[in-house]
C-alpha cells in the first residue's frame, strides 16, 4: 500500500475509487475492520459469521458506493450496512425479529449473568473474563455498549448506526454498565479497547478477500 494512502481522508477516498482507482477500496477496509468486526460481533456474538458479516457490508459498500449521500458520515452509512446485514442474519437464527432490536420495542431483561458449563474456562484470563461479561448482555445492549464505550462513537452516531433514537441508546448504555458493574473492568487491569480484536492475519484475510472480489471486476457500482 502506498505510505500516502491512510492519510486520505474517507471523501477522498471514496471519489477516487468511484473514479476508477477500485484499488483504493482496501484503505476503507484497513480503516474500519476493528470497527465492523466489534459491530458485528455485538450483535450476532460468532467471530466466524462476524467475519463473513464484514465481508459482505464491504462489497455491499462498494457496489452501492455511488449512492452515498454526504449528508452523513461514511463511516455511519458503513457501519449501518454491516448492522443491517448481522441484524438479518440474526434473525434468521432467532425468534427475535429485526423489528424487535429497533425502535419501539419493550426493552428486554439482561442475559442471564450465570455462565455455562462450556464458559467456566473463560477467567483464566482477564482479557476472557471481560469480554465474557460483555458477551453476557443481550445485543440490544452489547451493541450500544461497543459503539459507545468501545468504539466511542457518539451518542447521535450511535442512534443513528443502530437506527434507534438518543433516548434509547442513553438507557440501554445505562442498563449495560449497571450490569457489568465498572468494578468489574477496574479489577481486570485492561481497557475495552482490547475487546473483539481484529488484527493480524484475520485482517489481512478479509482485505485480501474483499479486494479480490471487487478487483476481479464481478461488483458494479450503482
């Protein structure tokens, strides 16, 4: 990747590539992979099918990059396909239906606090036991939790990531810190900001797939 590329704002970016530059695109996934994998990860809580969800909202992306309105930021409108996509997904293996974790709905209880037999391995570590207490709220409020005190989104981009109001993203970040207690972060020694990592190789996998996709010339824009 050229040293000057990560230093192009996402406006930049985006009218390059719908200039021709298709190449270009790999910045946006190298900028927003933690982002969409801790999203994705909040709501439907399997890495591997988090993994295929960031791989779908990045072609997605691209193909429908030329319908992007500036009224809101590129990184809200990103963030927006990959929850509609891990929202689809989750109800298609769930009762809970897509209306349920939107707007209006009766918020539900927490998940029970009580681990599984198959989780009591899990505080062996620290990091494990933090992200176990996050993994333990329902994705009503895990995922306001990780854009919020994850991702440090605002409050507004939050409402509108999650395509619920302020009001609501204000009681379920409230309803999830009382349940997992600052205590409880405090005593692990470690910062949220190693929550749902994705590094490495794995991100690597996903630009070099996504790309591969978009570069063999199978994605038009609309």
């Amino acid at each position: 990747m050229n040293a000057q590329w990560p230093q192009l704002a996402d406006e930049a970016v985006i009218a390059r590539v719908l200039s021709g530059e298709a190449e270009l695109f790999e910045i946006i996934i190298r900028r927003y992979n933690q982002r969409l994998y801790r999203t994705a990860m909040a709501i439907v809580h399997d890495g591997e099918e988090a993994q295929e969800i960031l791989q779908e909202a990045y072609i997605n992306a691209f193909t429908h990059l030329g319908q992007f309105a500036s009224r809101a930021k590129f990184s809200t409108w990103l963030t927006r396909i990959a929850v509609n996509e891990a929202l689809a997904r989750l109800a298609k293996r769930s009762k809970v239906s897509v209306v349920d974790l939107r707007e209006g709905e009766e918020l539900e209880p927490l998940a029970s606090p009580h681990p599984g037999p198959e989780q009591s391995m899990v505080t062996q570590s620290l990091h494990a036991l933090l992200e176990h207490a996050v993994s333990t709220l329902s994705p009503l409020y895990r995922s306001v939790f990780v854009l919020r005190e994850i991702e440090r989104l605002s409050t507004a981009e939050t409402a509108s990531c999650l395509d619920i109001s302020p009001e609501a993203v204000k009681v379920r970040l409230h309803r999830a810190r009382a349940f997992l207690k600052k205590e409880i972060q405090l005593h692990a020694g470690i910062t949220g900001r190693t929550l749902y990592e994705f590094l490495g190789s794995r991100c690597d996998l996903t630009v070099a797939e996504v790309m591969a996709q978009i570069l063999k010339g199978g994605n038009s824009r609309g």
